[in-house]
C-alpha cells in the first residue's frame, strides 16, 4: 500500500498542474450562420478550472479512501468480528454470507459519508450544478445502499461456493459464472434500477421526436425507444447515453440537455448514441469488463496464500474462503483495475471517437456536433484539454478539445473521401 500511496501523490499533483499546462485556451464560439463554420475551442471558464482543479484533488483522495476502508477493515480484524457475528445469528453459511455482506455494505457505506456527502452534495450545489434537496440525495444513497446489499446475497455466494469445491480453478469459474450475470444486470438495470432515482418516459417534443426515429430509421434501427428522464430535479448538467441490453435496450435524454440544446444538435447526440447500438459497443465492454474481471480473480488467486500466510493473525482467518477474506477481495480487485484504468479508457474513447464519427456520417452536421460539445463542456463545468495523467486515468470519453476539433474538420462527404459508416445507412 506505500507504493499505492506515493503513486497517489504523485497522480495528484501531476493532475492538479496538468490543466493549466495543457490548455491551449482559445475565444469563445461566437454565433455563426453558416452550417459549414468552424467553431473555435470554447475558452474554460475560471469557475470550470478551479472545479477541474479541485475535482482531481477529490479523485485521488476518493481513490486512496476507497483502499484505506477495507485495509482498516481487514488489517485490524473486524472483518473477522463481523463475520463472527455473521455466524451466530446467520448460523448456517449462505446466511452467514448473507448477514457479512449485509454488514459490510452499511459499514463501508457509513464510513463513505462524509466524502460522499461533501462531493455529491455540498460540492455540486457550491458549483451550481445540483438541483437535489439533501432529502432526494440522500434517499438516493440510502437505495443504492438497499440495491447494493440485495444485489450481494444473490451473488457473494458464488465465489466462495466455488473457493470451497475447487480451491485451484475456482477463480476460472467464477469468472466465466460471471458473464451471464453481467449480461442479465446490463438488461435488468434500465428496468428495475435506474427508475428507483428518477421518473423516465417519453419524450415531450413529439416533432424533435420524429426527427430522432427518422435518422433512427436512416441508421438502421427499427423501432428505436427514446426515453426522456427527469434530471433537472437533481442536475443542470447535461448528458444522453444507451443503456440496457437486448430488449430492454434503450437511449436516454436528459430534460436538462433538452432544455439547453436545440433540436440539431439533439439529434447529432442521438447519432451519436446510435452509434454506440449499430457499432454494437455493448458488446464490446460486456467482453473488456468480463476479461478485467477474469484478470482480477486471477490476481487473487496468486496473491492471496502469500497475505494470508503473512498476516493471517491480523487477519483472522487462514484461508480464502472464509467470508472475512472479501476486503482482501476487494483489495486486490481495486489495485488491478487502477492499474488497468489506461487500457479499459484507451478503449472507451475509441468507441467514444467512433460514435462521433457515426453521428457525424449520418447528419453531415459538423457545426451542430461543435456547438453541442462546446454547450456540454460549459453546461458540465468542464476543460478542453485537460492533463495527461487526467485523460489516461479519468477520461472515459475524448477531452472536448479533440472533440470540437474533429466535429469541425471531419466532412469526406464534401470532398469525395471515403466514409466508414454511409455503407450502414439506409437511402
């Protein structure tokens, strides 16, 4: 964990420099009537930088606490206590798991507060950014508190049943266990989750609507569902995103991006998410996700005889199916999916490029795209080009700098140049 923390530090004040070295501030998009004008790179505003600024101090600090909770946990044996606990009124083991997890989700959750409490809540309303009474963000927290726990005793099981009945393969099953719950999460979370934190229905604009089915249609997607959320009641910021999986597979709008951009730019974001469908992205994640999970199992497996036979009296237990083993679980999954954070974005702003360069291909609409990107990053508080370190381990997406950039100058419609996507859209 030394190691862990000096990387930390050293992320942290490379992060908080990198903004204002890497800039390349340039004037604000003035208005322009023609369709094929540039858009210049918004200049960030003092409020957007010092937000940025701040944001990677509370990221890395986030990050470090997300460690430090389940080593207290686990290195002064009150995972041990707890499970413990866990047994004498639980008494048989599949309640025993249950009863721990129940246990270390309120624990870890109580102990999470306070950071989650000033970033979710007080950070976002000193910004302006947050609508939410402390009511809703805190009923908000207490469900993800209730889903994580239920979510738990349906699965925590699984590992250990396996620890117990092959100690040598049992990271290779689990993992492989794994791809059809994530599957089945992927199609039930749009469902059954995400109408738990805000009410989603139609869209209100039937005409903007039509529009959105038509280039729908033109991509390929026949019977496409657009559902407008209300998260005006607990944002100004602005966003759009595809969710779920097969049938439950839907774009989502936010009221907010309604609200703040026109209908030629709505329909470039729904481009864009298209894009994502036709380019079939979630099938791509689902498979990096399932061979990150495989990675960390693994990482356990190696690593855990060696800790346990270390610190087994710190610990309290002797082996790694034992229930009070999961913060070391958790551990050892934290520290490989750090590590692994540059490869998993590297991939996610490539599919983030792609679904630019679909949405692009299918409206021709470069100066719609531009100013979309330049309301997102003045709506959302953000940064045109923000450091190295940021973009490798915090940027899903492409900075918006190169987004603007590349919606101005990508246009091989009106040179002859070759398209990758016209071949997908239908006449």
């Amino acid at each position: 964990m030394n190691r862990l923390r000096t990387l930390a530090l050293c992320l942290v004040l490379a992060l908080a420099t990198g903004a204002h070295a890497q800039q390349q501030p340039a004037p604000p998009a003035q208005p322009q009537a023609s369709a094929a004008a540039h858009v210049p790179v918004p200049r960030p505003s003092e409020k957007a930088v010092r937000y940025h600024r701040s944001g990677n101090g509370l990221w890395m600090i986030a990050t470090l606490w997300g460690f430090l909770v389940p080593a207290a946990i686990l290195f002064t044996g009150l995972s041990a206590r707890m499970r413990d606990m866990a047994r004498r009124v639980g008494r048989n083991w599949f309640f025993t798991l249950v009863l721990y997890g129940a246990m270390f989700s309120l624990l870890t959750w109580i102990l999470d507060l306070p950071l989650a409490y000033y970033s979710g809540f007080v950070r976002q309303h000193a910004y302006g950014l947050s609508n939410q009474s402390f009511g809703k963000w805190f009923g908000d927290s207490a469900k993800s508190l209730g889903v994580g726990i239920v979510v738990l005793a349906a699965t925590l099981w699984i590992p250990y049943l396996l620890l117990k009945k092959s100690p040598r393969r049992w990271w290779l099953y689990t993992a492989i266990a794994v791809i059809p719950l994530t599957v089945a999460a992927q199609w039930l979370k749009p469902i059954f989750i995400d109408p738990l934190y805000n009410d989603f229905g139609p869209m209100q604009n039937k005409q903007l609507e039509a529009q959105i089915l038509a280039s729908a249609r033109r991509a390929g997607i026949e019977g496409g569902r657009v559902f407008e959320v209300n998260k005006s009641v607990d944002t100004e910021a602005v966003n759009a995103y595809v969710t779920g999986f097969g049938g439950s597979k839907r774009i989502v709008l936010w009221d907010t991006l309604l609200r703040k951009m026109d209908s030629r730019e709505v329909v470039f974001v729904m481009g864009h998410e298209m894009g994502h469908y036709i380019l079939k992205h979630v099938f791509m994640m689902l498979g990096i996700v399932s061979l990150l999970i495989l990675l960390c199992l693994y990482a356990v497996h190696a690593s855990a005889g060696w800790l346990i036979a270390r610190y087994r009296e710190r610990f309290g237990f002797d082996q790694l199916s034992d229930i009070a083993s999961y913060p070391l679980l958790i551990l050892v999954f934290g520290a490989v999916s750090f590590l692994a954070t540059p490869v998993v974005f590297a991939v996610t702003r490539h599919n983030e490029h792609e679904a630019d360069r679909f949405g692009l291909e299918l409206t021709h609409d470069n100066r719609s795209a531009a100013t979309a990107f330049a309301k997102l990053q003045a709506e959302n508080l953000a940064v045109p080009y923000p450091g190295t370190l940021y973009k490798l381990f915090r940027a899903s997406h492409p900075v918006l700098g190169e987004r603007i950039e590349f919606a101005n100058t990508y246009r091989p419609w009106e040179t002859g140049g070759e398209q990758r996507y016209a071949d997908r859209f239908k006449r």
